[in-house]
C-alpha cells in the first residue's frame, strides 16, 4: 500500500493563517479588549464571531499538525462502537 | 465591564494556559468533557475574577466542542440528533441552576454556595464515577464487549405513542420523554459544576443505551450548544476575557484532535475508564475544601493554615485528575496504535 502525501502544504497555510489571527489579536490587544467588551449594539457578537474563526482557522492547523506528524485515526474506528445484546 | 478587571498576561500564564487548555482538550476530546473543572480555578489563581473566568472558559469551551464534535463525526460516532434534542433542555437546565445558585448565595453567601458546589461534585461524581468504574472493570475482567443496560433495555421498551424517535447512530430508538430530562440534568449539572458531562454521558449510556464511543461523541454536540449560549449571555454582559479564551483555545485544539483520535485506537471502555478515573479523583479534590466552607459558615473550627492546606491539596487532586486522565490516553493510544 501507498502511504498518502502528507499535507505540508496545508499545514504551513493555515499554520501561518493561524498564526496571523493571534498575532492580530494580540498585537492590538488593548483595542480589541475596549471593542469585546462592549455591551451595546452588536459588540457582543464579536467574542463570539472570533471564536468561530479561530475554531475554524486554528482547528485546519491542528488537523493537518497531527496529519503530518502521521498521527491519523485508525480506518476502522466506527467498528469500536458494536455492543452485544444478551 | 471596566478594563481594569482583565488582567495583564505575563508570559509564565500564557504558558500555564496553553498547557492546561492541551491537556483539558484531549480529555475533552476522549470522553466529551473534562478541563473546565480546572481551567477556571486555573485562570482564577492568575488573578482573574470569577465571573470572566467562568465566561472566557465557555467562550473556549464551544469552538473546542465544535472541532471535536467535528472530528468524530467524520469517525461515524456523533448522533447530532441526540445531542441537539439533549440541547434542548440542557439550555434551561444551565439556567435552572443558575438560578439555584444565585438563590443559594444570597440565602448562605459565598461560602454556603461553595459548600453547594462542592456537594454537588462530591455526590454525583462518587456514586456515577464509582458505577462506570464497576461496569469498566467488568468489561475489563470478562474481556467482553459493552452492553446495553438492563435500564436502557426497558427504557428502550417504553412506547410512548407521538414521543418515539430513531436514534441512526446510536442505534436506539427511545421516547424523547427520556430524552428531555436527561438533557435537563446535564444542563443543571453544567452550570453547578462545570462540567455537564459526567452526568450527561454516563445518562446516554446507561439510562439510553448508547454505546461510549456514541456517547462521549455526542455530548461535544451538547456542550457546543450549552458553550455556544452561555458566551452569548456572559458577552452581553462585556465579562468574555478573549485573550485568554483564545490562548486556551490555542492549547486545547491540538489536544481535543488528539483526544478524537485516539478514540479510534483504544477498546471503547477506556473511555469509561478515564472517565471514572476523572470522576473519582475530582471527587476527591472537592470533598478536601468541604471543611474549609463549614469552617467558614462556623459549623466546625479549621485553622487558617489547615484551610490554606486543604485548598492547595485539592486543587493539586484537581490537576491530577486531568494528568492521569491523559496519561491513560496517551497510554491506551500507544498501545492500541502498536496493535494497529
């Protein structure tokens, strides 16, 4: 069997974008503290609309981390899930 | 919210957070829940109030959830039916105890709401932690495969016409009627002791009869949406710290794709076994201040360095509880990945 290409190169595109997200966050953190702590308008959604793309940036990163390092679920991993009925 | 209540990260921190989110992460990962038991007293011990601990922790909570949720899913192990109908009434469950809460400061004060809280870990966690365990150790010793539950045989029995649903990948089919309170409970226990999923994934797999794999799956579903709307609630009130949120967040994704993973190289009642091992040693840790808030409500005298002692030996026993449960991860998945 052909091991599969393992995704360098996305790992590196969404490390970086995962990174450009904590490096903004962090960069303009007094800012962007004043802006999410806000309680009027629709200030309050902005926690919550950062977490999402951090989820969906960071969580690709971390994926493709562990794809690459050749830590990858085993394919038959829904077979675990049988039960005997007595 | 003034901004003098968010504190300043100092690099020692940022490290405790990354490594506390990683670890809290791959037991979330593995058995639906776990971390936020420490990562809010963590992030309290760094000098951050309470309440932003409290928010910041769900505001990590629910992306986390939603990877994890993800990740499994595509493992064949999540039945999104059975989490969002649990979700339903996990939502005012999180409120009802909220509430309780609220209502049993006011009557007692801090330390009576402590003592709640603590209670409340105590109980529920010896007597579910020591009954997975029983039913771990069974498994363990017979070598045998899981099985339904002699509850969850005659819950699965009880036809309640207009309440039958099909659970797919759970591979039940059970009246919502049971459904809903155990969403209820595990709604109320989130919001008491922060983590809803030592009563809602115990309930899905003895009271429902889902399988761990299933169950552990399908409670990342709930607590996305408990997560998802308890953020919402707390951002309305300006208490989201999303700094650290995101810094634990940074951790914890690394650690609940490796905690998913690994559900797919170990023999599924490992999963009742971190989950016990957690429970119990929790149990331990919240059982140790018990003294402390009786001293505190004068039902008994404790010396102030015994309180400090007892206080420090239990959030040691809290850290250990993670710790060993990703020891046993990480060792179970090493084990099983040899045998691949």
């Amino acid at each position: 069997m052909v091991a599969a290409a393992k995704p360098w190169f996305l790992m590196l595109v969404s490390g970086a974008a995962s990174a450009l997200c904590y490096v903004l966050l962090f960069a303009n953190e007094k800012e962007v503290m004043a802006s999410f702590t806000r309680t009027d308008g629709w200030y309050p959604a902005l926690p919550v609309l950062t977490a999402f793309l951090f989820s969906l940036v960071h969580g690709a990163f971390t994926g493709y981390f562990w794809e690459v390092l050749g830590v990858v679920p085993r394919p038959s991993g829904k077979s675990a899930t049988a039960r005997i009925e007595d | 919210m003034s901004g003098e209540s968010f504190i300043v990260l100092a690099p020692h921190s940022v490290a405790f957070l990354l490594l506390v989110g990683f670890i809290g992460g791959l037991v979330s990962g593995f058995i639906g829940s776990g971390g936020a038991f420490v990562l809010t007293p963590a992030m309290m011990s760094l000098g951050v109030p309470g309440v932003v601990a409290v928010a910041s922790n769900l505001c990590h909570k629910f992306p986390k959830a939603l990877v994890g949720a993800y990740k499994r899913h595509k493992y064949g192990q999540v039945d999104v039916k059975l989490g969002l109908w649990m979700a339903l009434t996990a939502t005012p469950g999180m409120w009802w105890g909220a509430g309780i809460q609220q209502d049993v400061r006011r009557l007692y004060g801090e330390a009576g709401s402590n003592l709640y809280v603590s209670l409340a870990f105590v109980i529920v966690l010896a007597i579910v932690g020591l009954f997975v365990l029983r039913d771990a150790l069974r498994i363990y010793r017979s070598g045998a495969v899981e099985e339904t539950s002699r509850l969850a045989k005659w819950v699965q029995s009880v036809e309640i016409p207009g309440t039958m649903v099909r659970f797919r990948v759970a591979d039940i089919r059970v009246s919502v009627l049971f459904v809903l309170p155990l969403g209820f409970a595990t709604g109320l226990l989130a919001s008491t002791i922060a983590v809803g999923g030592f009563v809602g994934v115990p309930g899905m797999m003895y009271v429902l009869g889902a399988s761990s794999l299933v169950a552990s799956a399908t409670e990342l579903v709930i607590a996305f949406v408990m997560g998802l709307g308890g953020t919402l609630k707390f951002a309305l009130g300006g208490l989201v710290d999303i700094r650290l949120a995101m810094l634990i967040l940074l951790g914890s994704l690394f650690g609940v794709q490796l905690g998913a993973i690994g559900t797919t190289f170990v023999k599924p009642f490992m999963i009742k076994v971190v989950m016990a091992a957690v429970m119990l040693i929790v149990a331990v840790s919240r059982a140790l201040v018990v003294p402390v808030y009786l001293a505190q409500l004068g039902v008994m005298a404790l010396e102030e360095t015994a309180m400090r002692l007892l206080e420090r030996a239990s959030f040691a026993f809290m850290v250990l509880a993670l710790a060993t449960g990703a020891f046993i991860i990480v060792a179970a998945m090493m084990r099983g990945y040899r045998h691949a």
